[in-house]
C-alpha cells in the first residue's frame, strides 16, 4: 500500500498489512504514519495482516461451550479464501470466510478477494473447506468501507451461520476463527471490548490473538452465532485486534441475493464504498472545530475531528543552527483500491523551526531543504498516474507563504486522486513554518476543501 508513498514522506508512513495471506506484503495496511511521536499501526489480517471489526452478536453465558465445541459445530462452514493466478494457480493471496446462506453465500473481507476485481482476468478465486476439499467462488456483493466482500459457491448447501445484530458485552467472551498463515484452521480465544476508540466505522475492540491469513473469518459468541469478522489488528501492540460488526455484513447480503453483478458493475460497488469512505472522513474533520496549539508565533491545529490520532516531537539541531518542533495528526479507513495502494487517509504535519543564530539566507535554505523533503512519485502505474504539480504564494492569518500542491488521478477509479500539498512561510528570518497535508483517495473537491481548511487553520500570534 505504498498509497501514501506518492509526493509524500514513505519513509515516514508505516503501512499496515491486511490479514490477507498474501505475497504482496502490505497491501491493505492502515497508512501508519510516523512522524516524531505519532505512530498508528494497523494491519489487515488478509494474507498479510488481519484486522477484525466487530459486529452484530449474542451475548454469550455461562451456558455455552469452550472452543474446542465452537470449532466443531463451526468446521463444515468456515473456509481458506485463495486467490490465485489465472494462468498457473500460483498462490497470490489468502485468508478466511465462512456460509452465510443456505445458497453457497460466503462472506469474507474486501481485502482478500480485491486483487481479483480490481485487476480482472489476472486472477481467480476458490474456497477450501475444513477437509481439503476445493471449490471455485465468485464475487457477489461488496462493501469496500466496511471491507467486506460476499461469494458465491455454486454447489455449497450446507447450513449457514446465524448473522445477530445486536452487540455483546464487554467483558464477554468470544471466539475467532480462520487459517493463519495457511498453517491449518484454527480457533482462537479473545475478549470483546466495546466499540474502538476512534473508529469512524465503529470497528469491535476484540483481545484475541488473531493473526495474518484469519481475515474475513467469524468471531463468534459462545453460543456459535456471529458477532463480528476478523478485519485488522494492531501490529506494535499485542492482543489488539478488530472485528467489522454483523449486522454490516446483513446489509450486504440483503443485497446480494437480489443481485447478478457484472465485472463493472463489481467495481462500480467498491468504487462507492471508497468514496463514501472519504467522504465520512472529510465531514468529520470538516464538521467539528479542531483543538489548537501555540508553537511559537504559530496558532496550529493539534487535533480535529472524532478519529484522527495526533502526536508531536521537538529536536534541538544546534550544529545546524535552528530547532525543529512538529504536531502530526492521521484520520484514515485504509480501504484497499489496488496493489500497494489504499484510500481514504489523510495526514497532516506542521513543522515549526526555530533560528538559533543563521543568517537569513542560510535560514531561508534550511526551510527550503525542509519544504522539499521526503518526495516521491512512487506507486503502481496500472493504479494511480503521475503527480502533477502547481505553486503559489498564498496569504495566510498574518503572514505569506509559498503553497505547492501536486495531485495525481486513479486510473480504474474515476473521480479519485492523492493530493500533496506543501507549504512554507517567507515573512521571518527568525521562524519559520513548513506544512504538509497528505490526501489519499479524495475527490477533487473534498481536495480543495480540506486545502482551504488546513491552510486557514493557521494563524500568526505575535
């Protein structure tokens, strides 16, 4: 998911990996940035990372069985999810599924079946039952802001799992199944902790230690119901995992029955969800007033919106002859939209530094050295084009800058773009200000909104 790699800081971002077993290593990651103190790390569980968001289910109690029962009465319904190529079956990418319907409807993560819509033809995809058993499965429905995906096995008639909407308690027990790694099926126990902290979409808090190749696999309630599906876990943490909650995946296989999708119209559906999902982050960040921070002259952002995690750091460079603070802040979903590439993110930095004695044309040359740092084009050509780049000095709240911002166009995903804009004040020889604000996967005008907001965000108090 080198999303974020673009006119950006790739160095700076670390990308979480999906649960997906694939060979890919990070495709679904949730855009971990690191900027001084500010570091999110959040893989999906696909072949590379699991990641669970926790959904509808039953309160579990003292009456239900421990885990070996839950794997027994759950075996003949749970799967591997491979995608292979179409031309030599080679194994790209793995993770888990499990019946919903009585119709061969199996559900799994956006994540692990995405290579297969977003890059037709190359890839095909089968189901492996708890017995070795094979069996080809197509994509039905999907809900690419949830990251969630239902399939369909033509000949699979077995007794679906119960789908529950309402959630468990915290403290209750819960169980989650999947092939990790492709070393086997296995059923791990975990604790539901309540809806994440921070989480636009309302992902579970699930303790359990779900691992990479369980993506898209049931957590379940004592009693064998379904609460939620593996999704993502922390990965510089331990025992932090998410689930998507159930009564998402009912809504999509509402859908899904009355549905005979074509390739387009598939991608035309995840193309919603990640518009949709830029969307929520936009309205979010747009719809609350942030929390600012003097650094300096600088009257800065700190913190916006109900889900961006904020950091700051300070250095002392007194060999080069100026002093560096920064407050960093990241709002993402991480929905997968093609090989190394994810969207609906946004990062925002502010870096003030501080003259410890330059003279102005050397202070000048270290705020241009810190506005042209870290760029890359980087990407996958078959996603994303080139950036293009335009410059302008721009009058903030007190002061003059010159504002650079480069955007660059999704080639499957119409009206999509990354956009990088970067800034740096020309006013003082005494301080300075450089700024980045990162959009991954937004569209032209919540581009050009966010823009306006991070650059009148800022103010001068003297």
């Amino acid at each position: 998911m080198n999303t974020s790699s673009g006119v950006c800081c790739r160095d700076n971002l670390l990308i979480s990996a999906e649960l997906k077993q694939s060979m890919p290593l990070t495709p679904l990651a949730s855009f971990p940035f690191r900027r001084g103190a500010l570091l999110v790390v959040i893989a999906l569980l696909g072949g590379n990372i699991s990641v669970a968001a926790p959904a509808h289910s039953v309160r579990a109690n003292g009456k239900s069985g421990g885990a070996s029962k839950v794997f027994e009465d759950a075996r003949s319904r749970i799967y591997q999810i491979r995608t292979l190529t179409s031309d030599g079956d080679a194994e790209n990418s793995t993770g888990s599924g499990f019946l919903v319907g009585k119709d061969g409807l199996i559900a799994t993560n956006w994540h692990v079946v995405s290579d297969n819509i977003l890059d037709p033809g190359r890839y095909r995809l089968e189901a492996i039952r708890t017995d070795g058993s094979h069996l080809p499965v197509s994509v039905v429905a999907i809900d690419s802001m949830n990251d969630l995906a239902l399939l369909k096995a033509a000949d699979e008639t077995g007794l679906p799992f119960t789908i529950y909407q309402s959630p468990l308690v915290k403290g209750d027990k819960g169980f989650s199944l999947g092939n990790p790694s492709g070393i086997g099926f296995t059923v791990v126990e975990g604790t539901y902790n309540g809806v994440a902290a921070k989480s636009l979409r309302g992902n579970y808090h699930f303790t359990a230690a779900i691992n990479a190749g369980m993506s898209g696999g049931p957590a379940l309630a004592g009693n064998g119901d379904v609460f939620g599906i593996n999704v993502a876990r922390r990965t510089d943490s331990n025992l932090i995992s998410f689930l998507v909650p159930a009564n998402k995946l009912a809504a999509l296989m509402d859908r899904a029955r009355s549905a005979n999708p074509t390739p387009e119209a598939l991608l035309g559906e995840a193309r919603q969800g990640m518009i949709d999902g830029q969307e929520m982050i936009a309205a979010d960040i747009l719809g609350s007033s942030p929390r600012m921070q003097k650094i300096a002259p600088f009257l800065l952002p700190a913190e916006y919106g109900t889900a961006s995690r904020c950091g700051g750091a300070s250095s002392k460079e007194d060999e080069d002859g100026y002093t560096l603070e920064s407050v960093s802040c990241l709002a993402e979903l991480s929905i997968t939209a093609g090989r190394k590439h994810s969207v609906s993110m946004m990062w925002s930095e502010y870096r003030v530094v501080r003259n410890l004695g330059l003279d102005a044309f050397r202070f000048a040359s270290r705020l241009s050295d810190q506005f042209t740092s870290d760029t890359d084009d980087g990407g996958e050509r078959k996603v994303v084009g080139r950036y293009v780049c335009r410059n302008s000095l721009v009058q903030l709240k007190g002061g003059t800058a010159r504002v650079a911002i480069c955007k660059r166009p999704y080639k499957q995903l119409d009206g999509l773009v990354d956009a990088h804009l970067r800034l740096v004040t020309l006013d003082s020889s005494e301080v300075g200000l450089v700024g980045n604000l990162v959009l991954i996967g937004f569209t032209e005008n919540n581009v050009k909104r966010l823009a306006r907001w991070y650059l009148e965000s800022i103010e001068w108090k003297h």
